[in-house]
C-alpha cells in the first residue's frame, strides 16, 4: 500500500509526492518523507497518531499545506518505513522523545517559524512537544484527547468500560505483559477511522499504519501519562482543527481541553468531516486554517 491509496479518497488530487529522508536516532533508523521546497518561508512537521504513518497522511498534509509551507513528516517507531530495533520496549515516552530531539535538531540548523501539525493522537503529541522544546511557533491539531479524561478514554479504546478504567489495569498488567504485541486495532476503534467504510478498512490493513502490531506497554504508557497542563501552556498558539462530524472521538472532547489552555487558541470545525478528514467543504476549511496559521506567523516577524 502507497500513498496513492489514502489520495484516491480525498477530494482533490493535487499534491506533491515526497522524499524519503533518514535520520539516526538512539540505534533507530527513522524515516522521514519530506517536500522539496527550501524556499518557503515557514516549516511544517507533521505527526500521525496510532493508526496512520507519512504515508498514509502524506496527501492531505501536502494538499493542504501547499506549496509555500516546507513540509517534514516522521514515521513514529513500530510505524511507516522507520526501523525499529526493540518493538516490544516501544512507549508514549519513546516518541515525545524522538519527537522532541527531532525538533531541536532541526531548529540547530533552519530558524524559520515551524509549525506542529498532530492528526488525532498526534495532536496530543505535538502540544506536549512544543511544551517541552519551546521552538515551535505554532500548533495545529485535528484532535486533543487527554488520556487524564475517562470520557476521552472511552472515545478511543474499542471497547469503552476498558478505555475509562484502563490506567487502573493497565499499570499492573504492563509490568507483566507489556511487552507482548498485538494489533493495534484489537485496542483502539479503527473502524470510527471514517464515515467512507473503504477508507477505515484501508487504515485498518495497513501493515504500516493501522495493521500494525503494538506492544501493551504502548498503550498502557498512553493512558497513564501526565501531559503539560493546559492552565499552564503558553509555548504556542493552539490551533483546534477537529471534524465536525467525528464519529471516533467528539469534537467536545477535544474543544474542552482547548479551553483549559492558558495561551492564544482558536477553533475551526471541519464541516462534514469523519475522523480521517478527506471530506468538502471540511477539507478547505482545514487549508485555509492553516494558511491562517502560516500567515500569521509571516505577519509577526
């Protein structure tokens, strides 16, 4: 499966294909796709969340981000082309880790304004990464779901009474089972991916996106950990993108944690958009948000 699978659901198909870049990371060799376009004048890092990889959000991140935003886009370990030593010792920790050194690796050698972009759990991922590094100028996420909220929780996981009470089974199970791997979408429901069946079945198949397998500790890490506070957050402008017609994961769960954060937010519902947004008018809302974004930062420099 290639990108040309994930591009056939959106509505336009006008976007650029990547470069397949490599970094070393701690015995790791990650993959990153990235756009040819030193030009521009703000970057963009893309990050996926447990069902999808670069590959499979590499046309929706490069359509709606044109061709005036750098974009880079890293397969997290046990996802995409990345190579993964030790899947079975792959936690949350791992890729806030990897995710952060990246970032600053990057800032130690392009200074231009850099934007996180975090689809679904991603979203999560790119707020406590720019909490904790400070160099991003910007945030926009399709999703910010709290694994401190029950109801969050239940959202996610497949089955809900194990979403809401999974911190408290799943920190004694992780120290003896959590090294064990299973499929991904025995854990999470990838079938809310999308309202489009063909496009949840798709994610859900992938060997490199949502057919992976993941080890419980993963999962267990994700729901027990400790984000930034929101009352506390002042790293960056927040930027909520959600789908307004989400099935998986409600917008209100995501808006509620939004307004807890103590710096600049701002809102844009995605109309008729699924999980996965490939649907109009929500996917030119997103581009224009974005540019909104991107705009912004131009203004401020």
């Amino acid at each position: 499966m290639n990108s040309e699978n994930y591009a056939a659901f959106l509505p336009c198909a006008t976007w650029s294909q990547p470069r397949s870049t490599w970094w070393d990371w701690r015995g790791r060799r990650v993959h990153i796709a990235r756009s040819d376009n030193a030009s521009a004048d703000v970057r963009m890092i893309g990050i996926h969340g447990a069902g999808g990889y670069s590959g499979a959000l590499w046309p929706l991140a490069a359509l709606i981000s044109g061709d005036d935003v750098e974009l880079a886009f890293p397969d997290l370990p046990l996802y995409g082309g990345t190579i993964e030593p030790d899947p079975a010792r792959v936690r949350y920790e791992t890729w806030l880790e990897l995710l952060c050194d990246l970032v600053a690796a990057e800032h130690r050698h392009d200074d231009r304004p850099l934007v996180l972009f975090g689809a679904s759990m991603g979203g999560m991922l790119a707020y406590e990464v720019a909490a904790r590094t400070r160099l991003a100028d910007a945030v926009v996420a399709t999703c910010l779901l709290d694994p401190s909220d029950a109801d969050a929780r239940a959202a996610a996981a497949r089955f809900r009474v194990a979403g809401r009470y999974g911190p408290t089974v799943l920190r004694p199970l992780d120290r003896v089972v959590g090294q064990v791997r299973v499929p991904i979408k025995w854990l999470v429901n990838m079938r809310r991916m999308s309202a489009n069946h063909a496009l949840s079945r798709l994610c859900a198949t992938d060997p490199k996106g949502g057919g992976t397998r993941v080890p419980i500790g993963l999962l267990a890490s994700y729901l027990t950990f400790q984000h930034t506070r929101p009352e506390t957050f002042d790293a960056a402008p927040v930027t909520l993108v959600h789908p307004a017609a989400d099935q998986w994961t409600p917008p209100e769960l995501s808006i509620r944690f939004l307004e807890r954060i103590a710096g600049p937010t701002s809102l844009v519902l995605l109309e008729g958009c699924g999980h996965f947004p490939i649907e109009e008018p929500g996917v030119t809302q997103l581009a224009t948000a974005l540019r909104a974004v991107r705009d912004g930062l131009l203004d401020a420099r």
